[in-house]
C-alpha cells in the first residue's frame, strides 16, 4: 500500500468505499478487505453499517492503530450537541476509541459552519476524532471552511472519475495542504462500459477499473475509496501499484468529457 502525506499525515491511497455495505455480507466484506491489505476504511452514519464495520476490525487480526478508519456526520446532525451526540453514537458502533478521520458528510445552510466545526474540534481535542476533514462541499463552501474559518481539513471527499472532474477544488489543495478523496471512482461500473479505458487498459493487462484508480492517485494529493463487495474486485482494485500510465494515455483520460455526475440528492448544494 503507498501513501499520500499531508499535515504530516499519511492516508493510503486507495481505501474500501462502504455505501451500501450491510449486515453480514459487509463485515465479511471489510474483514476480507483487512487481510488483502486494506488499510483504510470509509464509512458513514447514513451507511447504517458501523456496527459490522466495528465487528470486523474487531475481528482481524490487525492493530486497530494500523487502519484508517472514517466516518461522517450526516447533514441532519450538524448542529453542535448533535455532532457531540451523534458521534459518540458513531464510537460505540464502531467499538473503537476514535476514528481517524471525522467529516461533515453534506453541507447543510440551516446550520452554521462554525459551530459544526466547533464540536468537531472539541472531539479532536478529545481525541476522539484525529482528523477533520469535509464531504461534498463544492468550490465556494471549501474556500469558506479553509480560507475565512481556517479549519486544517485534511480532506474534501467528492465524486471524482474519469467522467467529472475536480481540478478547481485540486488545485486549492495545493495552496492549503489538503487531499481530494474521490468518492464513485469507478462511476458506479460506468468505466468499465468505456472503450478508450478498455483499450488502454489492454495495453498494460489491467482492467478499465485499474486504469481509472491508477489515473486518480497519479494525480497529486488524490486518493480514492472505491467501494467492492467480491474478493475478486477487492483484489483488482488495490492491485494498481504495479504500472504507471503514459503522458499519452494520462491526457487521453483527461480528454474524455467530465460532465456525468451521478450523486446529485435533492439537498445537495449548488455546484460551481
């Protein structure tokens, strides 16, 4: 597993996506994930899966200090004492003292940013939470939570692959040392469907999926959580390490149209 390092903290490079995980095939799925190798795991409380998540780390035989565990705060709990509540809700499912990495799941303008970031520091002081970091929020709230809150974020986790883009958001982590987790990376199977990432996949024997991964975490301070349920997928998407693209095939893959945007809910805030 390779790293990528920000604030003097390293997060590898690819993690198990979670969304729609449940019940015992997701502890099975995570625990499975945990032996290949996996060492980051993302979860959510709108996920319903904590508990399993918890059962599985549980039930590996890897040090919890050696996983990097996430969890996010829904956007219906961000006012302070529900942030406090909800994650000490979050702890116990998960059976563990602290999470790695505590997000604000969705932005939400019926609660004020400053007091959500209140609690969420409070828990960081705590150490319940050992890193802080936003999900979903577009150009304009990222530079609000960075630049007039200063709130050391450690990530902002979006919908990124080959089909969308988020180079304007990339480029703010340069100036303010932040990653870009990339949530769907695999367009929800759609990559698989594409015939320029098939045919540059050919060129190396690795699948479009590989390609797609691989053409995320080349790019600095980008990582990626795609989410699998068999061993086959889990094993294919974390064996990436092994090529790098051409300049030629990198720019292909820029070039294709980045306009598909797949996670798009009713609350969602108006993208820039």
């Amino acid at each position: 597993m390779q790293f990528k390092t920000v604030q003097g903290i390293d997060v590898p490079e690819i993690g198990l996506g979670t969304h729609r995980l449940f019940g015992k095939d997701c502890t099975k799925t995570v625990l499975e994930a945990i032996n290949i190798g996996y060492r980051h795991i993302d979860t959510a409380q709108i996920y319903k899966n904590e508990k399993e998540i918890g059962d599985a780390i549980r039930s590996s035989h890897v040090d919890r200090e050696e996983l990097f565990l996430t969890t996010k705060i829904w956007h219906t709990n961000l006012d302070h004492d529900e942030v406090l509540q909800s994650v000490e809700e979050s702890l116990e499912q998960l059976r563990t003292h602290y999470v790695d990495l505590l997000l604000i799941h969705w932005p939400n303008s019926q609660h004020e940013l400053k007091q959500t970031f209140k609690a969420m520091l409070a828990l960081k002081d705590q150490g319940k939470a050992m890193n802080l970091g936003i999900s979903n929020f577009p150009l304009n709230l990222t530079r609000e939570v960075v630049e007039e809150l200063r709130i050391p974020i450690v990530t902002n986790q979006v919908e990124f692959h080959p089909f969308l883009g988020q180079f304007e958001l990339l480029d703010m982590t340069y100036d303010h040392d932040f990653l870009i987790t990339a949530y769907s990376p695999l367009a929800q199977g759609r990559v698989m469907e594409n015939e320029t990432l098939n045919n540059i996949g050919r060129e190396y024997g690795k699948t479009a999926a590989q390609v797609s991964l691989r053409w995320l975490i080349e790019q600095e301070n980008v990582i990626a959580i795609p989410k699998a349920s068999s061993r086959k997928h889990l094993e294919e998407n974390i064996d990436i390490f092994d090529f790098q693209l051409s300049d030629e095939h990198f720019e292909q893959i820029d070039q294709l149209e980045k306009d598909q945007r797949i996670v798009n809910p009713s609350f969602a805030p108006q993208w820039d």
